[in-house]
C-alpha cells in the first residue's frame, strides 16, 4: 500500500459508511479509488472528506445523480447554478420547519398541559397559532433548560443512505 493511502476497510471504519456504499461510490464515479493492494481498494486520505460531502448531500435528500452533477459542476453551467439555488432554498425550508419541530419537542418535554399536543405555547412552536394570543401564554416557549422564541418554519423527513 502506498504511504498515507487508506484500505478500505479503513476508509469504511472512518466515513461509516459499508465497503459496498465505497463500491457504489466509485461505480457511480463519486469517488475514485488510487489503486490496490493485493485485493483490497485503497484510497487517498482526500476520499474522507468527498465521502462527508456525499453523506450530507444525502442526509438532506439528494440523489445521486444530484450529487454526481453538483461534484462537477464548473462556474459556467448557469443551469446549474439555478438548481443549486432552488434546492437551497427548499434546504432552508427543511430547517426552517426541522427548527420549529425541534421547538416543539423541547416545549413538550416540559410541558404540564393537558394534553401536550392542545398546548397553545405547543401549538406555537409548531406554527399552528400566531405569537400573542389572547389566552394569556406569551413570550417565549419554555424549553428544558432555556427559553426559545418559536419559529414558524420546520422539515421533513429525508431518507439517508
């Protein structure tokens, strides 16, 4: 094996990824191997920061022809460019209502209302009433351990592979 080339099995250990998602990979031509030893695919140490690219682009629901396009995407392909931004935007509505869940989930925790869910600081967390209410709950959502002013935005769900 090459000096400061990684195995494999080693890559696998790093990324946490299984050698077979590295295989696909590299069918897929996302990441290149740098050669072998013996039997064993062996990578460059560069690969661990390809493989957290591709892991995040997936965490968030990109597909892998996204991802192969995204990777060699050069300044000059405006079509690109405007997909890029699209899916930008839908990423910040994905946090923006991951937040709001996350909100709610703190509130819920503390909450002594009955039930959780009918809580109107609850109910703000996850957007579904407006801040201020005439029902006398105000102000910030109670969280366990601090005080976060809720926010009207959340996510869905994305498969990762």
């Amino acid at each position: 094996m090459n000096e400061g080339s990684l195995d494999i099995a080693e890559v696998a250990r790093r990324s946490g990824l299984a050698p077979s998602a590295l295989r696909f990979y590299e069918k897929k031509e996302l990441i290149t191997s740098a050669g072998r030893n013996g039997l064993r695919r062996t990578y460059r140490p560069d690969v661990l920061e390809r493989l957290e690219l591709i892991t995040c682009a997936r965490g968030a629901g990109f597909s892998i022809a996204e991802i192969s396009r995204f990777l060699v995407a050069r300044p000059g392909d405006p079509d690109l460019r405007v997909r890029m931004a699209a899916r930008a935007r839908t990423l910040d509505e994905q946090i923006g209502r991951l937040s709001r869940l996350r909100d709610s989930l703190r509130h819920a925790a503390v909450c002594d209302h009955e039930p959780i869910v009918e809580c109107p600081d609850f109910k703000q967390a996850i957007g579904n009433e407006p801040a201020g209410r005439e029902d006398g709950h105000r102000g910030p959502v109670h969280t366990a351990g601090a005080d976060v002013m809720a926010r009207p935005t959340g996510a869905d769900p994305t498969r990762r592979t």
